[in-house]
C-alpha cells in the first residue's frame, strides 16, 4: 500500500524545490484544459477553434505550456541522474573502488550501470501507464473493427486518441539523451544551450531560405533539447536574469511571427503550409524562451503560497496522477461528446453562442469522466520498488554493455511511441500505415517497438546494481 498523500506531503525534504512540481502539474493540465477548448466537434469530425476563430491564435503565446513541462524536465533529470552517480560513486568507495573494475573500463561500466538505472527509473514512471492506455484502447479497436464499427466519430476518435502520445516519444528522447547533454552543459553552461540553439536557427535558415527538404525534421531534437537545456541551467541556479530571458524571447519571437515566414499560432492549425509545433522553429523556442523566463519571475511568490500545508498537499495529489490524467483526457473528451450525440443532444455550429454556452458544462463532464477514469488506471502509475536484494549481487557482472542495451531499448520505446501517436487505432484490420521517418509503421507493429524496448531498458536496468528509486514530491 502506498503512502497516503499526506503523509507524502508531510515528509517533503526542506530542500525540495516545490515550484518545479507546481510548474510540472500545471502545464499538463493547462494541456488538457486547452485540448478540451479547442477541439471543434461535429458530428463530421473534429476542428480546431482557434482555425474557426483566428482571432483567438494569440492566446497560444499563454496557453501553450509544453516548453515549461520540457524546461521542467531537464530540470529533474539533472537532479535525478546526478543523484544515481553519486550514489554509485558512493557504493563503489564502500566497497574498495573501482581496482575490481580496472581503470578506464571499469569507470565506464560504471556509467553504464548508471545511465541504464537511469532510464529504467524514467521509462518505468512513463511507459507503466502510457501501454496500459495503449493494450485497453488496442483491443477496444480491434472489437469495435470486428463489430463493424470505426466510422462517424468513432472512427476520428480511434485516430486521434493516441496523438497526445507525441509527448512522451519527445521527453523519452530527452530521458535518453540527459547524460551526454548534461556533460556538455557542465563543460560549457549556457554555451551548450547555444550550440543547440545556433543548431535549430540553422535548420531553419535551410529550410526558408535554401529550400532544403526534409531537414526542418532535425529541429524536433534541437528546438526541445535546447528548451530542456534549459532546466539544467535551472538546476545550478544560472538562471539569474529571468526578465532578460522573457524579454528577449517575447520580442525575438514577434519579429519572427510579424517579419519572418512563421504563423501567428503556437500550435498548429489544420491546412497550414508551416506550422509552428510540427516540426517546431525558431519560433517556437523563442516562445519558449519567454515563457521560462516568465515562470521564473513567479518563482518567488509561488514558494510562499507553496508553504501553506494545504496548497501543497493538493500539488503532491495532482502529481501523483497527472500522466494518467493526460494520457486518458481526449479518451473523456471523445466521451462526452459520444454521449452527447447518443441521447440526441445537438451539437452547436463551433463558435456560436449556443456552443459558447456549453463550454462549463462539456469541461465538467469531461472533467468528471477523465477523474473515473483516473481513479480505474491511476495504480499503473504508482512507481514500482526493487525488490529487497534484486539490484546487488548482480551489479559488476551486469554493468558492461548495460548502457549500450538501455540505449537500444530507449530508441525503441521512442519510435513506437511516436509512431502510434501517428497512426492512432483507426483502421487497424486494414493494415492502415502511417510514415516514420520515411518507414510505414502500423499500430501493432509501434506498439510491439515499444513493448520490445522497453523489455530491453528493464533487462539493462536490472543487472545494474544501482538503486533508482523514483523521487515523488
């Protein structure tokens, strides 16, 4: 049985930097709260209200929270990883350091042990509940398909269920690549933020300017990594001039928006040429910029408010299930608006008043369902403890090749994770595809990468030695 939330709340070290956990459940239900505004439904299909009302696309520039969730990210894996080294470090000195090893290899097995700890530790905390969605929703389609169902909004909802799933492949890139980022940010600071940086103006330069093709795709790394760049910067308190960093980044972003070949919208519109999310530009991590920028100026009076026992408590709750939350959303959202259409409930033309109208009372449901729905699957997003013994005995044995096998599966994880969020679940008995860096994958096919992957990150993981208990606020 699990601790309580007040008696995690309760043992919350002084050291903890609370605002961090506030920012993180905060920007995943900004997210949501957003999904379930925008979406445009008919019974057709599903726009997008920001494409139906332009006039709203600034709104974006506040509502669209994702950078602060990947700035928050960096943050925590710095902290998380550093503490895996140390603790290795420690283990080693206890038990006459690393002569057992010898030299070089041995500080290398070392790394390795640490990196694949590391990534089991996150994949464990990412991917228990993310295959749990995708197994339910895999066999629901497959019995509706079967049936002879899958069209009118059945069939949009199949497809889309699974688009928010593009989060997780973007941070599992992340989880993979903190080690050798997190070096170069210790080596050069806010130089390697730069370098990423110089990196996404250059894609893009290629991309508008010299009508480079495909290239816009690399600026899905560099554009994120730079903005989880970010948090380690955050993490060694070198983020000292955050009105600078808003400053610059709001304004660099409206030249960019006003003189440049980038949309208004910080999320993409159905039918744009260029679209701002996917793949991300310039614009965007300016947009980023300003709002990081932003959240560290709120810093201070957040803390205070984040002192009062209840505040807190409610914080440590929402963390506790904000991945499950986010993952089943669009589920309760879909829900809604079937229910709707079941008992013969009109659906307003989007935008009008009458739809204006129904907005608290179609967030309400939504809200509801999504927390039922939590309260069914939120257990698969408990962290799971090593047994007494598990990681010891085979920790020098299992340490070479752990990293290059944690690597391995990681990679796999990320590209059946995105793949799905791709393909989604509509058509699954036709075989319907969808392109992957050029490569048709299907859903059982994604779903099998990342079921594979994530076998290899355990295997790595479990030979380690190295203790990776997941840090809960």
């Amino acid at each position: 049985m699990g601790s309580s939330v007040r008696e995690l709340a309760g043992a919350t070290p002084a050291t903890r930097d609370r605002y961090v956990d506030l920012l993180r459940v905060a920007s995943l239900g900004a997210v949501v709260l957003g999904h379930w505004l925008m979406a445009a439904v008919t019974p057709d299909g599903v726009g997008n209200l920001l494409a139906v009302v332009p006039a709203l696309q600034p709104l974006t520039w506040l509502l669209q929270v994702m950078p602060v969730f990947f700035f928050v990210g960096g943050f925590s894996h710095a902290l998380s990883y550093r503490s895996l080294l140390r603790k290795r470090t420690e283990g080693s000195g206890a038990s006459g350091g690393s002569g057992a090893s010898g030299g070089s290899g041995g500080s290398r097995g070392s790394e390795d042990s640490v990196y694949s700890a590391f990534l089991r530790a996150r994949l464990q905390r990412l991917l228990r509940p993310t295959m749990v969605f995708v197994l339910v929703w895999g066999a629901a389609a497959l019995l509706v398909q079967l049936l002879g169902g899958g069209g009118g909004l059945t069939g949009v909802t199949l497809r889309m269920v699974t688009q928010p799933l593009w989060f997780i492949g973007i941070y599992l890139a992340m989880v993979a690549f903190t080690p050798p980022l997190l070096k170069l940010h210790e080596r050069y600071g806010w130089g390697a933020f730069a370098g990423l940086a110089g990196a996404a103006v250059a894609v893009d330069v290629l991309r508008f300017a010299a009508g480079v093709p495909y290239v816009e795709f690399l600026n899905f790394a560099f554009v994120w990594l730079a903005v989880h760049q970010l948090g380690f910067l955050r993490a060694d308190g070198r983020v000292r001039r955050p009105a600078l960093l808003a400053g610059a980044g709001l304004v660099t972003a409206g030249a960019l928006v006003a003189f440049g070949p980038y949309p208004l919208s910080m999320v993409g519109m159905p039918g744009e040429k260029v679209s701002n999310m996917a793949p991300p530009t310039l614009a965007l991590l300016c947009h980023g910029l300003w709002l990081v920028g932003a959240v560290e100026l709120l810093r201070a009076p957040a803390a205070r408010l984040l002192e009062r026992p209840r505040v807190w408590r409610t914080v440590v709750a929402a963390n506790g299930v904000a991945m499950t939350a986010f993952l089943w959303h669009l589920t309760a959202m879909f829900g809604v608006y079937g229910a709707m259409l079941a008992l013969g409930v009109e659906l307003p033309e989007p935008a009008s008043a009458a739809w204006w109208a129904q907005v608290p009372l179609r967030i309400a449901l939504a809200a509801a369902l999504t927390a039922g729905l939590v309260a069914a699957f939120r257990a698969f997003e408990r962290p799971v403890s090593a047994p007494p013994g598990a990681a010891g005995a085979a920790g020098a044995a299992g340490a070479t090749g752990a990293g290059p096998l944690a690597a391995l599966g990681a990679t796999l994880c990320l590209l059946g994770v995105l793949g799905l969020s791709m393909v989604g679940f509509g058509g699954l008995l036709d075989g319907r595809t969808a392109l992957l860096i050029a490569i048709p994958v299907s859903a059982p096919a994604a779903v099998a990468m990342t079921l594979g992957g994530w076998l290899l990150v355990e295997r790595a993981g479990r030979g380690t030695g190295v203790r990776a208990g997941i840090q809960r606020p």
